[in-house]
C-alpha cells in the first residue's frame, strides 16, 4: 500500500557536481542494510544546489516556508528489500535557510538538517547560457556552488553518468547501527543541460569532515543540471537490518 504524502513541492534548477572519494571516509554514515553504489567502479558524493518552490509539509503551505534554497552533500547505496535493489541516496549535509524546515525533516526523517542563510542567483550570459549560483553563509562565511548551463535540454540517456546521478527514488538515513529509515521520492525523469565552470567554495574540514577535504578540493569527475519537476516524498517507515 502506498505510503502518505509528507511532502509535496517543485525541485527545480539543480546543479550537481560530482566528487570521487575514498568509500572507507563514508562507512560511518552508511544505514544498516545499504551497500555502497559505484558508478564504473568509483564511489562518487554530490554537492547539489536547488530550488524548492510550491511547499507544502504534510498538506500545508507554512508561512515563508515555501520558497526556498537548499544545498546538500550526498551518496549513492543500494539496499535488497528481499525481491530486488532499489537505489537511494544518503545525505551527509543539508543546508536550508529555515529552522523549522530543518527541525522537522531532523526529527521525522532522521535528516541532517542544518539553518543558515541562503541565496541563489539566475544569471543569464546570452542566447545560448546561463549562471546559476547557489550561496550559504557559514560562521560569517558566504560560500558557493555555481557553473554555467547551457539553455538548451536534453532527456537522460539510459546508463549514462546523469542516470546514475539523477534516477534515485529512494532515501536512507542511519538511525543506529542496526536501524534505517528508508523514504521513496517520486518524480518525472528530468530534463539535462551541458555543464561547464563548475565553481564550489567552503571550509570543507568546519563544514562537513576532515576526511572530504582532500576530496572535495579537486576538480569535480562531473557537473550536471537538471530542471527539475514536481516531486512527492512519502512518509518513512524503518527497518532493522544487519550492515551488509
């Protein structure tokens, strides 16, 4: 049976750069019963940058909690739920300018929610581009993820980058050693732009680990945008499971 609603809203602008890292620096944020996702051998985080619009948190549009930014650091896992794989996504950090959008995700979700200010430029270049640029200021440090997209869209390919990156209908979160919440997400499958100038700027050791900085400081394996659409997250549920 289909799980309810906790949130509707549109997901759109997004700008994902890709980062390969040492999988050893994940396996303490990995849930219970997830395995670790590999594209063509690598283990890959993103730092992501997009837009919520249209919010609504358990059917209700919040008072100045509807249009906002948010900036996350993720991963990729798989988890067998006993008939097949499903692919998720794991969240390191999110960054959102509201704290009562973070409490509430930390407390249903189990998220890692945090507030800070926010902003987010639109900049067209000409006919052909445009600058996106997402910022969040940290202990009275703007920081940055931006690039330039080209206007023109593409569907994904079926096994390409962007589908490994973008096709994830699943979350996970570690509730404990032998706890996961597991959430699915529910969207079209977006539309793509070329990426180039790829820009991301934070203390990376205050902000996230020590352990991403020699990571996070190289230049990206990839960056990709996607326009986005209207997107559902279904209620969670948990599930007790030993790490595989």
């Amino acid at each position: 049976m289909q799980k309810r609603t906790f949130l509707k809203a549109k997901w759109i602008n997004l700008l994902m750069l890709n980062y390969e890292v040492d999988p050893d620096i994940l396996k303490p944020y990995l849930p219970p019963g997830t395995v670790l996702d590999t594209w063509q051998g690598k283990t890959l985080v993103s730092m992501v940058g997009f837009l919520f619009q249209d919010t609504r948190m358990m059917g209700v549009r919040w008072p100045f909690h509807v249009n906002f930014e948010e900036i996350n650091l993720r991963f990729y896992v798989r988890y067998f739920d006993g008939k097949g794989w499903k692919r998720g996504a794991v969240f390191i950090s999110e960054i959102v300018p509201k704290y009562m959008i973070a409490a509430i995700a930390n407390t249903f979700y189990n998220e890692h929610y945090m507030a800070m200010p926010t902003r987010h430029e639109i900049i067209p270049i000409d006919d052909s581009q445009t600058r996106y640029n997402y910022g969040w200021k940290y202990k009275g440090q703007w920081c940055r993820l931006e690039a330039t997209v080209n206007n023109t869209r593409q569907p994904i390919i079926p096994d390409s980058a962007e589908e490994f990156i973008f096709e994830h209908y699943w979350g996970y979160n570690k509730v404990s050693e032998n706890t996961t919440i597991e959430y699915q997400v529910e969207h079209i499958t977006w539309q793509t732009g070329e990426v180039t100038e790829a820009v991301f700027e934070a203390p990376i050791a205050k902000l996230y680990d020590p352990a991403f900085e020699p990571w996070l400081t190289r230049q990206p394996q990839s960056a990709f945008f996607a326009d986005g659409s209207d997107v559902i997250v279904r209620a969670g549920s948990r599930f007790n499971s030993t790490a595989l």
